[in-house]
C-alpha cells in the first residue's frame, strides 16, 4: 500500500479507455489497474464517456459541447480530492478538449498535473500550435513523454520533459513455442495498426505481392479498424491478392496477444510514430519486425539487432527485408533473442518505481 503524509495515495487518471483498443487507450486501462493492484486509490474520468442524452448523441458540434461541459465538471471534482492528477495527453483537438482543462481547472484547484504527452505528430502539431499550446503547458507541474523521440522534440521548443516508457504486459504478451523459427513456405506476417493513411499500410500490401511471385502461399493478416479499410481492400483486390491478405477487424489486447502467437513476422510500415506498443508487443511474443525507420523508432529498435528498419514507402524495400528475413534463419533468431531481453525494460517490475516515485514526490 503506497502512502503519503500518512494517507494512501489517490491518484486521478483523465483518458481515454477502451474500447476502441486503441495504444493511448490500452496504456491507461493498464495503469489503472496496476496501480489499483498496489493498493493506490484511483479515480478515473474518461475522456471517451459516452453521452448521457441519446437526442445528442446524435448533433456531432452539440454533442462535443455537451460533453466538454460534463468532462469539465467531473474534472472540477476530481481536483478536489487526489493528489495529483495524471492525464494521458495527444496532439491536435485532443490536447485543446481534453488536456489544457485539466491543467487549468488543477491549476485553479491547486493540484498537481502530470502531463503524459503521447502524440506521435508532436513535431508537427507543437510547429503550427505551440502559441496555444504554451499557456496551458506551463500549468503543468511535470510534462512526461515516453521515449527520448519526444523529450528531444519538446527540448526544441523549451519545454522541459522526463522520459517514463510505456508498460508491456509480460503476462499477457509472451514469447511463443519455437521462438524465432519462421514458416519459409506460408510465412505469416501481421500488422496490429489501424486503417488510416499514416501507418502506410499500402506499402506493406504492395510489399505482399512482390514477395508472392516468389512465395505464393505467403500470408498477411490486418488486425485494426479505420476510414482506409474500403480502400485497403480494394487494393488488395486490385493485386490479386485475396487469397494471402485478410482483414480481421478490430481486436482486444488478448485477441492480439494470441494473433502474435500464431505470427512469423510483423510488419510496421508507418509513416509516423513515437513509441508504438506494437513493437513493444511483438519483441515479447518473440515475433520478428520489420519496421520504417520513422519518429522514435530507432530510439526503440535497432536496425540488425531487434528489428530490420527501412524508409517510408518504399515497398521493395520492405520485401527485401521480409526476404532476408526468410532465407536467413541465424538472423532471425538473432532479431527474436534480442528483442525478448531488451523488451524486459518496459515491464511493470521495471516502470513501477519511476510512476510511484513520482506520484510520492508530488
């Protein structure tokens, strides 16, 4: 039981929560029960609740007021009784609906504010809306970002940050039978992403029909929903390649988890990124990468030694990585045996005393 002053801890937590099961969402329903586990009380406000009035629901401008309005009350209340409140924060609307109240109303409320920016377009939001942004992030009594990628963005600006990585579930994700075998004639490969333009899935589909002229049972299963799914598909039909793509829809963490055990390869293929959890995820299952060299990933994997890393949209690329991958089995072996040690860092064990120490010295 975690104490301060001679009273257990009580932490607010303000995010979103899954479902959708989405990387920020999936972070912060972990915290929350870990924390829970150590005896800390927590209270949650979720940025995602639903609307209370269903004639509402339906007025999208109405609809986000309204729950600006409720979110800012329920915010107003939790100030008043933790000790420190820990938001789980994003670029764009995001920060402006969901990030700069807390910092104000705990501000106002004299309450800690621990800042979790997470957004992988840092770079870019922070460039066109930093004169926004500043105001309300100077309220923070501490900004946390989860990789060295964003310390060092948020250095450009003057904004002083500590690096506390995100949490793998070692339970949950673990390392498969035959770790580092790989299937050379229907290898599978995975990506855990969702539909939308940024995380480049073209490319990996493009990838896909260059190796099949080579590997014809070769296989590729898409776990995630988005707006690009109607295009995605037509791709994959425009290619021919029906038979070794398939789209599986959204799925929970242990769908995920149980995906990866049945996987040879996943393939990460996006445009931008911070510190994405698939990878995380992947280098516990004991599954190999392939990943563009984009944002923090080079700060996560390396190239040759926990995953092979290759540029943006450049399919040929990532079909000569798959390949080397399939033809070399010492390397692949070598990638997966890597991956399982490094990945030992972001373990609860491991993240533990930085969140507590934290939240204690607050």
């Amino acid at each position: 039981m975690i104490t301060t002053k001679g009273k257990i801890l009580h932490v607010g937590l303000c995010g979103p929560l899954p479902p959708p099961y989405g990387g920020m969402a999936n972070q912060l329903n972990q915290l929350y029960q870990l924390l829970k586990q150590e005896g800390i009380q927590v209270s949650l406000v979720p940025t995602n609740k639903p609307c209370r009035y269903k004639l509402i629901e339906k007025a999208k401008g109405i609809r986000a007021l309204f729950r600006l309005v409720f979110y800012c009350i329920d915010v107003w209340k939790l100030a008043g009784k933790v000790d420190v409140i820990h938001v789980f924060s994003n670029s764009g609307w995001s920060w402006q609906l969901f990030s700069a109240p807390v910092l104000w109303l705990g501000w106002f409320r004299k309450t800690p504010v621990i800042i979790n920016y997470r957004g992988g377009e840092a770079q870019d939001y922070l460039s066109k809306s930093i004169k926004w942004v500043r105001p309300s992030i100077n309220k923070a009594t501490v900004v946390i970002v989860p990789s060295g990628y964003l310390k060092t963005i948020f250095s450009d600006f003057g904004i002083e940050t500590y690096v506390i990585p995100n949490i793998i579930n070692l339970d949950r994700f673990h390392a498969k039978n035959n770790c580092g075998d790989i299937n050379t004639l229907r290898p599978h490969l995975i990506i855990t992403r969702n539909l939308e333009s940024i995380y480049g899935i073209t490319t990996a589909i493009r990838a896909v029909s260059i190796l099949r002229q080579t590997i014809p049972d070769i296989q590729l299963s898409i776990a995630g929903s988005g707006v690009q799914k109607e295009d995605l598909q037509q791709l994959v039909l425009k290619e021919g390649l029906e038979n070794n793509i398939s789209f599986t829809g959204k799925l929970t963490p242990e769908e995920v988890a149980h995906l990866y055990q049945t996987a040879d390869i996943m393939l990460n293929p996006t445009t931008v990124d911070n510190m994405p959890n698939s990878l995380l995820e992947a280098m516990a299952s004991g599954v190999a990468i392939v990943t563009t060299d984009v944002g923090g990933i080079s700060y996560l994997v390396e190239h040759n030694k926990t995953a092979l890393l290759i540029e943006v949209n450049n399919p040929v690329s990532m079909a000569k990585q798959i390949n080397r991958l399939l033809t070399d089995p010492n390397l692949c072996q070598k990638l997966v045996n890597n991956g399982l040690q490094e990945v030992q860092q972001y373990s609860w064990t491991e993240i533990r005393a930085l969140w507590l120490g934290l939240y204690r010295s607050l």
